[in-house]
C-alpha cells in the first residue's frame, strides 16, 4: 500500500506535467517531464515514449489487481486507474482499465464496490471514440454486471450508484449515438434512383430498398433507445424507493442530467412524477434536495408541464415547516422567474405566493423572495407594475416605491416578524385550516 501511494503521487503530477501528452499527444510537439525536483523538455519521439510508460505502469497495476486481497489496496489501486485513465487513449481505457474496473463491482468488499463504480462511471464518460466491435459493450457487458447495485444491501454501494447513475446513463447513450453511426456506414451502397434490381420477389426499384434500409436502420436505433431507458426507469425507480434518505437524496441533484438522458417525454410521464412524491417526506434535506434539479427538469418538460405540477411543488415549499427548505424553494422559483418560463397570467400568482415572505424573519428566505420579485418585475409592462405588482407589495412597504428593485425594496420593506410571532401565525393558521377543511396560506 505504501508503495502505491508513492505510485498514486507520482502517476498524479507527472501527468499534470509530461504525461498529458499520452492524451494530446498528437496535437503536443513537446512537454515538459518533471523529473524530481528539475523539468526536461521532451520532443517528437518522446511524447509518445512517455505514453508508452505509462501503460507499462498501467500493466503493473493490473497485475497487481489480479492478486490483491486488502480492500484498502483494491480501492487505492481503482483510484490509481481513475488517475491515469486520464492520461491513457481511448483504446487503453475501454481495453485495460473497464474490464478490470468491471471485474471488481462484485467485490465482496462494499468499500471496493463503490469505488468501482465511481471509478467505471468516469472512466466510461471519458471514452470518445471506440471501434465497431466494441459498440454493444453496454447492453451485452457493462449494464448485465451492475444490474445488482440499486439492491445492494450496502447503504454506501447504493449511494454510490445512485450519485454516478446519470453519468452512466449519458456515457451508454453515446455508446448507442456512435453505434449508429457503424450501422449507416454499413448499409448496403445504394445505386441510382430509377434502377432495379433482381430480388427472389422479383425486380425492384433502388430507390424503395434505400428506404426499406434506412427505416430497418432507424427502427433498430429507436428500439435499443428504449431498451436502454427500460434499464435505467427499473434502476430510478428502485433507487427513488430506497429505505435510504441519503441514497435518495444523493440521488436527486443528478436527477437533472437523467432528465436530460430520458427527454421531455419519459420525464414528465415516469421521472416528474416519482421525484415530486419525495416532498412529502419527513427527512427535510430529502425536500430540501428536490429543488436541486427542478430548474433544469422545467426547462426540458416545458411550460405546461411547470404550470401543472412544478408551480404546485414550489409553493408547498414555500410554506415548508423547515426554513431551508423555503430558502431553496424560493430560489428555484427566483430562477425560473430569470428565465421567463412562466406565461404573463401566472406572474400575479407568483406575486401573491411570495410577497408576504418579505417580512420572514429568515434573512435568505427574504432575499429569495426578492429576487423572484425583481425577476417578475423585469418580465412586466409598466402599467402592469404599477395596476398589479405594487398594490400586491403595499401591506409589505413602509412606503410607496417606484420601481421595483433590489435596492428599492430592501431599503422599503417592513422591519420581518419576530420568529416567536410568525411561529404563532402559522398555528393559528393550520387550526383554522383543520376547523373550517379548506386549504391553508
């Protein structure tokens, strides 16, 4: 171990230095190769000498992996891979370091399964150009072996997949994407539009076979697609029902590139909806969480779709028990209102969810709420502000302002309530709410 933390150093700053020309070898025409305390400038030849070394070292630690026993020395051997897999081709990274990443995810160590699968995420998300025989690694290879990580009874494992999930998702679609591009290649060469050929069926125009061809291309891209986002639905719906408020939580910030990896579609019908059912949760950083990726989520599934179901979240945020969780839901809304996602009518309805928040004895909470104010001023005609924004912050001002502006409304805004009084209101509000059966503010 001791010798592969010296390893692990030394793998580190060289490739700071002389072995980043492993990765931009072809564009470098020297680097510099610190040797101990002095740097030697290395031309031509040898860049690629250095890379050379560098798998040599590689083929060291592979050996070493083969017979290791320590889960300590097993994990300190998969961050020496992470570590120069970023100095390798892509050709060392998918040909040495995945397959022996991927031999160790079934570890018996927990701590080793997890590092294996941080270390195969990046690794896998580095790769850029591979050949065509590798092209089915993920269905046929890399997805079967870690098919078992959202039911690992290890709560780091599942934490641990669950945080590079999305990493893994984006890495296997640009497998699929590049894929593709071997099978258009392939496609028999097509001859001119108004000739025929000999079929069993008989005589056949070339024009309706490069259609026929085309269509069995697409229709064989868009059902791997879906094969691939049925693997990764199964694994969010396991890790979003895990007994784990950290597993869950770890897994919502990367809940926004998962969105991205499934499209506006299979968001709002199957991700939206899971996500959204977390706010009732007792655990107020798994709340707190859910605003991680809403902005990007309401991005992708449009207008509607925030109107419907975003909005309704955001306000039961803002009237969460938990301050935090307040102070996160009104700065999610302060950037969708920077954003212009919502339609002119909902703005009143924006203004009216978050004025009173003003004079919150929170200081965060009272910036949040104007900075959304700001944001829907910005959006609004004058005669808008002054018939609808204003008269909706007069109980809030000390005074009559002019414009809506940070500086305006810090400096006119009420002195905020007393924690003790405000603590007080909200009682007596839930109690009327639970008297009278209608929806409390």
């Amino acid at each position: 171990p001791k010798l592969l933390r010296i390893l692990f150093s030394a793998v580190d700053d060289a490739g700071k230095g002389a072995l980043c020309g492993g990765r931009t070898k072809q564009a470098a025409e020297c680097v510099l190769l610190r040797v101990g305390e002095r740097e030697v400038k290395v031309e031509g030849e040898g860049v690629q000498l250095a890379g050379q070394a560098l798998t040599l070292v590689l083929g060291v630690l592979c050996s070493c992996m083969r017979d290791v026993s320590a889960p300590s020395t097993a994990a300190l051997l998969l961050d020496l891979f992470c570590t120069i897999a970023s100095y390798l081709d892509d050709h060392g990274r998918l040909q040495r370091i995945v397959p022996y990443t991927l031999n160790m995810v079934a570890h018996p160590s927990a701590l080793v399964r997890a590092v294996a699968v941080c270390t195969l995420a990046r690794v896998l998300a580095s790769i850029r150009r591979f050949s065509s025989t590798d092209s089915h690694v993920f269905p046929e290879y890399i997805l079967p072996a870690i098919a078992f990580y959202p039911h690992d009874s290890e709560e780091i494992v599942r934490l641990a997949f669950a945080s590079n999930m999305p990493r893994i998702a984006d890495a296997a679609m640009y497998f699929l994407e590049f894929a593709q591009t071997f099978r258009t290649e392939e496609a028999p060469a097509v001859v001119p539009p108004y000739a025929t050929v000999d079929t069993p069926e008989g005589p056949e125009s070339s024009a309706a076979m490069a259609h026929a061809n085309a269509s069995a291309v697409s229709g064989s891209f868009g059902e791997d697609v879906r094969e691939l986002h049925g693997w990764f639905k199964l694994a969010a719906n396991e890790i979003l029902r895990d007994s784990s408020c950290s597993v869950r939580a770890a897994f919502l910030p990367a809940c926004a590139r998962l969105a991205l990896f499934f499209g506006p579609d299979v968001t709002s019908e199957f991700l939206l909806p899971r996500i959204i059912s977390l706010l009732n949760e007792r655990d107020w950083e798994l709340r707190c969480a859910f605003f991680d990726p809403i902005v990007t989520i309401a991005k992708l599934v449009g207008n509607a779709c925030l109107e419907s179901f975003i909005f309704p979240c955001i306000v039961q945020g803002l009237r969460d028990d938990e301050e935090f969780v307040v102070a996160k839901a009104a700065d999610s809304l302060a950037k969708l209102c920077a954003l212009s996602l919502f339609r002119h009518a909902m703005l009143f309805e924006v203004i009216l969810r978050v004025a009173p928040l003003l004079c919150h004895p929170n200081r965060w909470i009272r910036r949040g709420s104007v900075c959304v104010l700001v944001d829907v001023a910005a959006q609004l005609q004058p005669f808008d502000v002054y018939s609808m924004l204003l008269p909706a912050l007069r109980p809030f001002l000390r005074c009559d302002i002019d414009h809506v502006t940070p500086h305006t409304l810090q400096r006119s805004v009420r002195e905020p309530l007393d924690k003790a009084v405000m603590d007080h209101a909200v009682r007596i509000c839930c109690s009327l709410t639970f008297a009278h059966g209608t929806p409390g503010e």
